[in-house]
C-alpha cells in the first residue's frame, strides 16, 4: 500500500464507489480526497502525482469505506453547506437539503431588517443560520425537541458568527415569546413512505427528523393548532411540506381558521411550500 498518489488513490476509490452502485462516483471520490489532504477538490488532479502519508491513506481508506457503505457524504465529511454557509452535521441532525433554500428566499423576498423570527424543529440551524446572514439585526430564536441536534445548531450559529436565542422545547411548549415570522421545515414523511426512503435517508438520518405519522401531517396539525398563540397581528408562517400534502395541509389551515394561504411548488414542479397569513 505504500507510495499511493492521489491519482492512484482517485481511480481506486472510484472504481469502489462504481461498484457499491453510487451515483457520481469520481466526484465523490474527490471529495473525500480533498477532505483528507486539504487540497481544493478542482486542484486535485494538478497533484495528482502528488504521494500520500499513510496517515492520509488511512483515513482515506476509512471514509471511502463508510461511503461504500451508503453512509451520507455530509456526516462523514462532517459539514455541508446551505445558503453559501458552512453547516456542521453529525448523525443528530437532518443533512440540509438544497430544496430548502428556497424557503429562506421567500421569506427573504418579502421582509426587510428588524422582524421577529422563529425557526420550529431547526435541526442543524441551516433556516436560522442563513436568514441571521441575510438580516443581520433580525431577533431570531430557533427551537428543536432534541439537545443534540440543538448542541449543533449552537457550533453552527457560533462558525457563522450568527446571534440565535436556542430553545430546547417540543415545538412551541418552552415558548414565551410572539414573533412576526414563524417559519419550519417540520418532519413530514409518513409511516408507508418512511419504508420506502433510499437506504442513505432511512439508515442514516435521524428518523425523529424524518417521520411524521399516518399521512406524515403529524407535526403540520400541531403548528397550526397552537401558532395563534405565538404569531404577532399580521405576522406569517411559512412551512415546507411534502410533495403531495398541498391540499391537506390548506384544508387543515383552514379548519383552525387561518387565512390567506399560498402554495408554491419546488423547481420539479412538486407543492414543496406554503405561506400562511396576513
Ligand atoms: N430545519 C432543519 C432543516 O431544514 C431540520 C429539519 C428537520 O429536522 N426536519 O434542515
């Protein structure tokens, strides 16, 4: 195993990435690369006569097993990104997911400086980190049920240099406070779905991040049953929800008896988002 370059080491975890049926798998195999040795992913292949220590070969070898495994890139590299921003994950969160971006644009779109915001079930913080970027004097609080994910959230607020108010709190039950913008990316898969998830969700990813009961509206009801209390006059909530809950979730809004209620689809055409309020 000695004397290993990187271009050695690029095609060997390549073809093990091909192998283990992974999509993309020369750009995978540069990332870990790239993660091990420091080297910026597109210079990879200027080094690549470059020889690797036998620390940087272990450790390779060690993620490259992990990946062929299916373990998600993001928890072995540790980090991904969200909105431009360097976010920190370990198996207690969800990894952010790029469709979520687009919640962050449209509150963004419609807001200026100085709201009152809080992000529900906020995981690793992504939805509070990136608005906290784009408005640096928004009062922004950020809650999740679990004190793990909340540990990380807290690293990612700090990296990001981003003030967020942290609540260990099952949705609003620790909650004092009205905000302006209520805004959530909740669990919403249901139990049938849940069993067809791709085996790098389903073994990997907190299922209590995931999973939302029969119908995957569990954690929707419970916001919109309980957000009057916690919303400020004209204030919104804006959620992103599962491809095929457009009409549900509308109907339950309108049984606790909000109003002005907007879907809009993601960039495949699918429901993926909803506005409610004023
Ligand atoms: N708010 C976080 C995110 O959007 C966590 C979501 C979740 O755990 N359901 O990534």
């Amino acid at each position: 195993m000695s004397f290993i370059t990187i271009s050695q080491a690029l095609t060997s975890l390549t073809s093990l990435f091909q192998a283990a049926a992974l999509s993309k798998p020369s750009l995978q195999a540069e990332h870990i690369i790239a993660a091990v040795t420091g080297i910026p992913r597109l210079e990879l292949h200027l080094n690549r006569n470059l020889v690797l220590t036998s620390e940087q070969l272990s450790e390779i070898k060690q993620k490259a097993e992990r990946r062929a495994e299916h373990e998600p890139l993001q928890y072995i590299l540790g980090e991904t990104e969200f909105y431009g921003a360097r976010i920190l994950v370990t198996p207690d969160v969800l990894i952010p997911r790029p469709e979520t971006e687009y919640l962050v644009d449209w509150v963004a779109s419609e807001y200026s400086e100085e709201q009152t915001l809080l992000d529900l079930g906020t995981g690793s913080g992504c939805i509070a980190i990136a608005l906290g970027l784009i408005f640096p004097n928004m009062i922004i609080e950020a809650a999740d049920i679990s004190a793990q994910a909340l540990e990380t959230a807290r690293k990612n607020a700090e990296i990001n240099c981003v003030k967020i108010n942290f609540h260990c709190s099952d949705l609003f039950e620790e909650l004092r406070n009205k905000y302006q913008i209520i805004i959530s990316n909740p669990p919403y898969i249901s139990t049938q779905e849940y069993q067809e998830l791709d085996r790098e969700i389903r073994d990997y990813e907190p299922q209590e991040a995931l999973l939302a009961g029969e119908g995957g509206l569990y954690y929707y009801r419970r916001i919109l049953a309980e957000a009057k209390d916690y919303l400020l006059p004209g204030g919104r909530i804006y959620l992103e929800i599962g491809a095929q809950q457009g009409k549900a979730i509308k109907k339950i809004a309108e049984n606790y008896g909000w109003q002005k209620i907007e879907i809009r689809s993601d960039l495949s055409g699918c429901d993926r988002y909803v506005r409610i309020g004023n």
